[in-house]
C-alpha cells in the first residue's frame, strides 16, 4: 500500500490526516507488526516527495533482502509522500509515522517539538542526514531562452516554476538558494546587502505563475509543459530523465547545498513495536546501500567511492554553500518564512501590486 501525494498518484494532506487514526490500527491486521516474534514486521515510512523512486525502487527492496537473509522476517513497508511540510503536519498530527523522510531539518525538529521524537536525532555522524542535492534550474531542451545564472530568472515576460513554501521543504531551499546567493554577490546586486537581495528575490518571484504544493508536483507542472523555468532539485531533474523526460538544466554559480534528514519518531515506533527494524533501516540508509540514493540523482553525504562515483557524474558549483550560512534553520524560519520574514513581506507586497 501507497500513500503518495505529488506526482502521478496523488492524495491530499486532509484525507491522509482523516485515515492516519486508522491508518495505526489497519496495520495491526496485516500481520506481525512489532518486531518481537512472527515472521512479518511493518514499518510505517512518511517521506517527502523527491527521494520516492530511491525509497520505493531502491532502498527499501535492498533492506528487505537484508532483513530477511539476517533475521528471516519479512519487512512491509507502508509509504506516504508529500511534500516535506505537510508531511512533518501530518505525522504531528496523528499520521503514525515510525520513520520521518523530510526535506528539511526544521520539519524534523517541529516533530520533535511537539515530543514525538525524543531522542537526540542529529546524534549520527552525518547530523542525521543521509542524501543531499543543490538547486537548480530546469529549462527546455537547447535552453531556448538563455538562462545561465539566477538573475536570468528576473527578465519580464519569463515564466517560471517554483513549489509553494508554506507546503513544500523543496520551496524553502529553492527561496534560500536565491536569496543567499543574492547576499554572496552572485545575482548582480551587492554581496552582503540584505535590501537588494530582497530585492532581487522579489523580481524572481514576480515572474513566478504557479506555486505548487510539493517539489514534485512543480517539476510534473514543467513537464507537462507550463513555464520557461523550473527552480528545483539536482535529482528531480535526473528522475524525470531517467522517466524519458526532455529538459536540460543549469547549474548557477551560486546555490545552496540541500541536506535531507531521516528520524525515528519514538513515540509511534514503540507504539508498534517496531523500534529493532525501524533503527536497523536507518543505519541501512547510512551504509554503502546508500548507492540507492545515488542512482535517482541525490548527492551523497559521506565521501566514499559511490561519492566519487556520483560526483564525477554531475556539473561541479563554483559556490557551493549550506544553510549556515543564512544562520541555520531556526534563524531561517523566523527571518525568511516568519510573519516579518523576507519571503513572508516579498510574498506579500507582491500580491497586493497585482
């Protein structure tokens, strides 16, 4: 069973909040759900949108098999995706995730938060997180309209696609991509100067017509043929390749390093009994099989030789820079998406011009 939202299957956050009491005791059913005794185990997985095909064809058929040769069990696995925001929500309220699959380190912490996750999940030696992508710009084949760099993506009359930040973790790497750039003097405004990069994002904004919810969602809009431009993940490009797609894509000179994290949430894997398979796939996803990452176009985050494989596959970034840039994640979500924040005031003053 499949719960996915963005994408060619999709299921709104309400109906997927409505069934999630249900959801818990569904499974109950389906035979064996704690870890302790019996041959089938389930592991309930909420995951954001990007990274499904590397769950769903990759990571999770290669623990199985793990599994299943160390143990002889049997592992389900019950899947949802959305996009990261909604998804962090969803689990929050009452969605009994036992692992949570999400964009961002904020929606991981908001879980936490809110004392579903209590142990200290950025304890692991990669910060608890296990893929990493950039942003880009997606454009149509031959680049017919000569985007090389973000303040191409200013020029009046330009149609461009970007996700829904309110929704989407996808969103908010994109708007920090843009705004961070602007501050380190690559968008042709000064470096440092915090008016002018506001500036400069809302002249990217203005030409934005649709915010979709989820990055996947923005990526099939593009493919069905809406926009000059897509800003969006390394690896949203590569999988639509890799599903016959026709689009290039460019690299800007300066763009942000996207880090995903993975979690337990305690409260709802102890519910099910299923802490003992639930820790062992985590530590799967931080081991060589992590080449199932790689294979659907996310970045590695430990070198190893699947790392130097991936890289010498991809453009290189001249400026390659990570969230702390901007301060971290708790001082991004009151400056940038805050009621007063950067985004929150550009959003704003541009729905009122129009």
């Amino acid at each position: 069973m499949k719960i996915q939202s963005g994408g060619r299957t999709t299921v709104c956050l309400a109906l997927i909040t409505l069934l999630s009491a249900s959801l818990a005791s569904t499974l109950q059913g389906c035979g064996g759900q704690g870890s302790k005794g019996g041959n089938r185990v389930t592991l309930i997985l909420g995951g954001y949108t990007t990274p499904r095909e590397a769950y769903d064809k990759a990571l999770i058929p290669a623990f199985q098999k793990y599994w299943k040769e160390k143990t002889g069990q049997d592992v389900v696995f019950q899947e949802s995706y959305q996009g990261s925001g909604a998804q962090s929500r969803a689990i929050i309220g009452g969605f009994e995730a036992d692992i949570a699959a999400l964009s961002l380190e904020g929606d991981i912490d908001k879980i936490a938060e809110a004392g579903l996750i209590t142990h200290d999940w950025k304890s692991t030696p990669n910060r608890g997180m296990v893929s990493t992508s950039i942003v880009v710009i997606a454009v149509r084949p031959g680049n017919p309209k000569n985007i090389k760099d973000w303040p191409d993506l200013a020029h009046p009359g330009l149609n461009v696609l970007t996700p829904d930040p309110k929704t989407s973790g996808g969103a908010q790497w994109n708007i920090n991509a843009i705004y961070g750039a602007a501050l380190r003097g690559f968008a042709g405004v000064a470096k440092d100067d915090k008016a002018a990069a506001q500036e400069f994002l809302k002249s990217v904004l203005r030409n934005v017509s649709i915010m979709d919810k989820g990055a996947r969602e923005s990526i099939t809009t593009f493919e069905k043929g809406v926009g000059d431009a897509a800003i969006t993940y390394e690896n949203e490009v590569l999988v639509g390749r890799q599903s016959g797609q026709n689009y290039d894509y460019v690299v800007p000179h300066s763009t942000i390093l996207i880090e995903n994290p993975v979690a337990l949430v305690d409260k709802y894997v102890d519910k099910h009994g299923a802490r003992e398979v639930a820790e062992a796939f985590v530590n799967f996803l931080w081991t060589q099989e992590g080449r199932g990452y790689a294979k659907y176009g996310l970045r590695p985050v430990v070198p190893t030789a699947v790392a130097g494989e991936v890289l010498a596959q991809v453009p290189p970034v001249q400026d390659l820079w990570k969230v702390d840039y901007l301060g971290g994640w708790k001082k991004v979500t009151d400056e940038i998406y805050g009621p007063q924040g950067v985004y929150s005031k550009t959003s704003d003053e541009l729905q009122k011009s129009r």
